[in-house]
C-alpha cells in the first residue's frame, strides 16, 4: 500500500503502523466512493450527472423511519430503483446513495 492517501485506524492502533486489519477506512484499497444522495420527494426521474449507470443503495421509508431498500424491492405504491446513463427512477420518498463507481464493473 501507498505511503500517500487517507487512513483511519480504529481505536487503540496507530494510524502510522497499523495494518489493513486495524484500519476502519483507507484510501489504498478499492472500496465504493460516494458521488452524490439524492431524495426523490414524489415519485419518477432525476438526472444523476454520470454518463454511466453508477452502482447505488437505496433507503425507503418503513414505519417510522427508513430502511435500506434491495433489488426488486417494490414499496406497493411505487417502482423499484433504478438506474441508466443518465436518470435515476424511484418512487416517491426514496433516499439513493449513488456511487462513483460504474455499475458495470
């Protein structure tokens, strides 16, 4: 691993010798990077900003609260989430987490 990026080290380990085992975060290996959170207020489209369909998670609202949504989840009164190389469709209410990272790969 790279002497350059950004580490975190969980607590009680150094930050400067700790291993990968001993770290909560490091830039060096290849984790999901976080573009944007989008809230789609009423149900349909928003443009992502991507020229690619992103890898994303998705957060629905259940009871009093919210709940991590999965593929093919459908709500009753609305769609699945999904995603092309420029929208994003949900259903109304919906949190998506969008990734930097292509859906593809």
């Amino acid at each position: 691993m790279s002497n350059l990026g950004i580490k975190a080290s969980k607590r009680g380990a150094d930050v400067k010798t700790a291993t990968d085992k001993d770290l909560s975060f490091t830039s060096g290996l290849n984790t999901l990077k976080v573009y944007r959170v989008i809230h789609m207020g009423a149900s349909g489209k928003e443009a992502h900003g991507l020229d690619y369909p992103p890898t994303f998670d998705f957060m629905l609202p259940y009871e009093d609260g919210y709940q991590v949504g999965t593929a093919g989840y459908y709500l009753g009164y609305g769609s699945v989430v999904e995603v092309d190389n420029t929208y994003v469709y949900a259903p109304k209410d919906t949190y998506i987490i969008l990734y930097i990272d292509p859906l593809d790969e």
